[in-house]
C-alpha cells in the first residue's frame, strides 16, 4: 500500500479483522479518526491502519481504551506513563502464571490421588501463600 493510498471502510474491516461497528465506535470516542471521506464512506491510510491494528495490541494487553487513546493522543510523558503502568502490570501476570505453572506442575508430578489435601510440598507452599495473604490477628 503507498502511503497515499486510502482504503474505504469495508476494505479497513478486511486488513485489521475489525468489525466496521468498532470502528465507528472509536471514531466516535476520539480514538482514531478516518483520513478522508468521499462522500459518505470513511476511508483509512496507512497510518490509521497501524493505530487501528495497535488498538488491537493493546486490547490484547489488557490496555484500556482511556489508555490506549492516551498512548496514542498524548505527550510523551502521558504515554510513556502508560506503557510502564502497563508492564508492571503485564510482569505481575507473568509472576503469577509462573506460580501457577509451578503448582500445576507439581500435582501433575505427585503420586497423590488429591495434591492439595495430600501431598506434603503443595500443602506447604499454599499454607505459605494463606499466611501472606491472611489478616494478622
């Protein structure tokens, strides 16, 4: 696609998956913007498309749509701000699956008929995890 070339709605549909009802939706919340109309029909360029495919990244993310308008609207530091809030986030989830993984992995392994009631390790490891998480008396 030559970066002056402009596709209608229908074909923008086609190239990011997105249903044209969405699209209308965050052209009306000021999320993205077509480039042109002829006529009626929205039409989208190279550099909407690339912003309509970045909102899907970030919906993948676990973006807001408040923070992914601001990702792609605001000054440096607003985005920046949302890009680090964003990792955090994502590395606690990461954290978390991998703790998950761990304790999974381990039943799978126990010769136990029910690990969490019978197996020594995991009883102790989610004791563990109860006491961090239990209010202090």
């Amino acid at each position: 696609m030559e970066k002056d070339d402009l596709v209608p709605i229908g074909e923008a549909v086609r190239l990011t998956g997105l249903n044209a009802s969405a699209l209308r939706y965050y052209e009306q919340h000021g999320i993205i913007a077509p480039a042109a109309r002829r006529g009626a029909t929205r039409m989208y360029g190279p550099e909407q498309l690339r912003r309509l495919v970045f909102l899907q990244v970030g919906r993948r993310l676990g973006m807001s749509l408040e923070d992914i308008a601001g990702f792609l609207h605001g000054p440096p530091d607003q985005w920046r701000g949302i890009v680090r809030a964003r990792i955090a986030a994502l590395e606690e989830q990461i954290r978390q699956a991998e703790q998950g993984r761990a304790y999974l992995g381990h039943a799978l392994q126990c010769p136990s008929e029910h690990p969490v009631d019978q197996c020594p390790h995991l009883r102790a490891a989610l004791d563990r995890q109860l006491a961090e998480v239990a209010p202090a008396p």
